[in-house]
C-alpha cells in the first residue's frame, strides 16, 4: 500500500502532458532526455506504483512529478545519429 505522502504527491501532481522525448543508440541506451514540462535534461526517474493501473513518475534533474496510467506512453526515443 502506498504511503499517505505518495498518495499526497500523486493526487497533486498534473498527467503526464506528452510522453518524455529521448534520444538514444541502437542498444536500448538512453543518452539524453528531457522533461516535457520544462525541458530540462532528465537524468533519471523515480516510478511509484499506485495501483495497478496507476503511478507516479518523478524525474531527476528538474524534480516534476507526473500521473502515469496504464497503457500511456511514457517515452519516446529515437536513435540518435552516428
């Protein structure tokens, strides 16, 4: 079950706007990613389940905190030049 301040944050947090934009190699590699909301580089994410259908995605760097559903987008990343 998650913690009254999980549910605080997830309640207060926006949707996700559009999927997180990414750049990355052939492997699966992310190398750069940014925030939707701001477009600060992202160097990471927390993901807090909530339910099964629901979490919350938090991103480091800028600190924005998303509601995420089940099925939604979250990325998207495309392979960057070599």
């Amino acid at each position: 079950m998650p913690s009254p301040e999980l549910l605080q944050r997830y309640a207060d947090a926006p949707d996700l706007p559009t999927p997180v934009h990414a750049v990355g190699i052939p492997d699966g590699t992310v190398t750069a990613a940014w925030c939707p909301s701001c477009q600060e580089a992202v160097t990471g994410y927390d993901w807090d389940h909530i339910s099964t259908a629901a979490a919350l995605l938090t991103l480091t760097g800028c600190g924005h905190a998303f509601r995420t559903t089940s099925g939604q987008t979250i990325a998207v990343v495309r392979t960057a030049a070599v």
